[in-house]
C-alpha cells in the first residue's frame, strides 16, 4: 500500500511502499518540526538583495593564523571553535591546532566558553535531545559536552585499534546516528602519526581518510563513501543530510557529492560541485548551502557560500569579501532565519602579507545575513 508523506519531505519519498520506511519518515518530519515552522519547506528562498555583512569585535585567541568553525545556535546563542597555534614554548615546540569554543550573544562581545586545553574541537552539532557533540581533533574523538558543566564525555575515538586523524565536520540523523569526516589535516603536531588512521597530502586519495557512522549507542563503522568515491579521500570535509535524510552529502578537495542513503547505506554518488568545498549547511526548505572557492572579478580564489535545492540545481551564491578561506555555515536567530557564516585566515604568505584580490586579507571573522528562510542550527 502506498503512504502519503509529509509535505516536508516532499524531494524523494513518493510512493513509499513499506510502514518502516513511512514510519522513519514520520520521524524525520517530527525531527525538523524542531527547528523548521510548519509550511516552510513551501517557502521560496529569496536571494534578492541579501548580501553578507561582516561582524566587528569577533575577538581571536591565536597569533597569526586563525579558523574560525564548527558554528552551532543554542538557547539565544552562536557557539563556535576558534582553531589556532600559539607561539613557541620555552623549548621551541609548537603545539599546532588547538581550538577554544567561543559563545557570542549578537549585540554583545563574544566570550571564551570553554579554553584549548580542553575543547579541541573543530565541527559542533546537536542531537535530538539538544545536547552539544563535538569533532574533536585534540583526542581524535566524537565526544559530547555537556551545557552546564562542561564535561566532556567521549563517545567514539578510534577505529580498527588506531586513533582517528582529526574528526572534523559532523551531521545527526533523526535517531542520533552520527555521520562524520576524519581528514588528516588538523592532526595536532604532538600526535604520533604512525598512530592514527592516515592518508596522504593534498591531492592523494590514498586510503586512512574517509567517512564514519557512529549509532547512538556508539557502534563505528566506515561507511562506503570513499570506496564509491576514491576522490574523497582527498581531504573530506563538509558533511550534512538532506532534508528528508534520504540523501547523505560530503564535500573535500576535490568537490561535492550527494549518495542515497538508504539504512545507514551509501550508493549511487552524484557530482554536484567540482570545487574545493569546507562547510555545509542547510535550510527548511530543503537547500544546501556549501562554503567554496571560485573565480570572481575581484580574485582568483573568490570566497563564496554556493546554494543548491534539493534536486541539486544552483540557486545562486553570496561572496564572503576579504576572508582568505570561508569554512562554515549555521542558521540562528529568534527565528530561525539569520545565516551565520564563518570564515579563516592565515595573514602571512610566506615573508608577505597575504592578499585577497587586491587588498590585504582581513583576519578570521563572521558574517551574518538575515534570510527569508529558517534553516538548521549547525
């Protein structure tokens, strides 16, 4: 017997055949009731006239290069991981890649919520029940944080008895599984790397990067990402479901693609961008917002958030002006509505400064725009 689905998940569940598959469904939809109103995945995002403004007095923790990601609203607030490198201690070792979590109240200056030594952090998210899970980078882990107190408990941190390399970016399904990228970039420096799972520099697509599925009771697997799509291996990094969860979608070096997923199964991989991607976002009407690099008049290497719906055909783009790399996006808001998006810079190219297009790149920052549509808090 067929099963009417719910309008919210209108992009691939026609014709649906069996109670599981309609029950799931059903969840899903109860899912993005959290943070979506009903009727909106009707609504028609308007790109007209919507153009990024960057935030003033986003303070930086480290000297030099800063990444400002991971960025996650909760409870009226903008958390985020602000990555970096201390200068050299007193032997002249350089730990590389540490991370503080900031909380920022737009109209007030962000405020240090939880220091490198314990944060470590890169993507941030939420699961069903509202509690913060972390990619951890400084013990290789996923690991929950808890709100209050702070502790951080682990949930996963290895995978055939070696370490992960650098969990980066995160998505949560409606049951909690957790689908996450471990490249081997951002691996701190007084990590063995005979110890974590590995892979090779930019460009390679040897084996030791790829694609995990954590459940909620903490079962790891790989999933076949990297096998369907060798390119992935090269530095896989942006990662989040569709709107129905009917689609898993993963970007890296080398591009993006879109795999049905179907029971926590990956298949039939479909291109949709051949650019270099970093964060993923979406929206309750179902588009995927994906921070990248491309041609502009201003610059070679233009920073812009490139949005497609949910049958992949591009909708448009916002420039992000003068960040050296742009990282990451998350929706917040009293309604839902703001899109916040992140952004990283290394302010020396070599002995110079560095240049975006023809100006000096501006530090690490956050941009915000005030969108017609509600999106997703990370």
């Amino acid at each position: 017997m067929a099963v009417a689905c719910s309008s919210i998940l209108a992009a691939s569940c026609s014709d649906i055949e069996t109670p599981k598959l309609a029950n799931n469904l059903t969840a899903i939809a109860q899912a993005n009731a959290q943070y979506c109103s009903a009727g909106a995945e009707n609504i028609r995002l308007d790109l007209a006239n919507v153009v990024l403004k960057r935030e003033q007095n986003i303070p930086l923790m480290y000297q030099g290069y800063n990444n400002i990601e991971g960025p996650v609203w909760h409870d009226g607030a903008l958390y985020y991981s602000n990555m970096g490198t201390h200068q050299p201690d007193k032997s002249g070792f350089q730990l590389t890649n540490q991370t503080t979590i900031w909380r920022w109240v737009e109209g007030q200056e962000p405020q240090v919520w939880l220091d490198d030594s314990v944060a470590g952090s890169n993507g941030l998210a939420l699961d069903s029940q509202g509690n913060l899970v972390a990619a951890r980078q400084l013990d290789g882990s996923l690991s929950y944080i808890d709100w209050e107190s702070q502790k951080v408990t682990p949930i996963v941190s290895s995978y055939k008895s070696k370490r992960f390399n650098a969990p980066n970016d995160l998505t949560i399904g409606h049951d909690d599984t957790i689908y996450f990228t471990d490249p081997n970039w951002n691996t701190p420096s007084n990590i063995d790397i005979e110890t974590v799972q590995g892979g090779g520099q930019v460009g390679s697509t040897e084996p030791g990067q790829r694609i995990y599925r954590v459940t909620r009771s903490g079962v790891v697997n790989a999933t076949a990402v990297t096998e369907l799509v060798p390119a992935l291996r090269d530095k896989p990094n942006g990662i989040i479901l569709s709107l129905d969860q009917q689609q898993l979608i993963v970007g890296g070096m080398q591009g993006l693609w879109a795999f049905d997923l179907i029971a926590g199964e990956v298949s039939n991989p479909k291109k949709i961008l051949n650019t270099p991607i970093d964060g993923l976002g979406k929206d309750c009407s179902g588009n995927i917002y994906a921070t990248t690099t491309r041609q502009l008049a201003s610059r070679s290497d233009g920073q812009v958030v490139v949005i497609i719906d949910k049958n992949h055909n591009e909708l448009g783009q916002l420039n992000v002006e003068g960040i050296h790399i742009v990282t990451n996006v998350a929706f917040g808001g009293e309604d839902g509505k703001r899109l916040f998006v992140t952004g990283l810079t290394n302010l020396m190219d070599g002995e110079s400064p560095r240049q975006c297009g023809a100006a000096s790149c501006l530090e690490a920052g956050i941009y915000t725009a005030q969108l017609n549509v509600q999106g997703f808090p990370f």
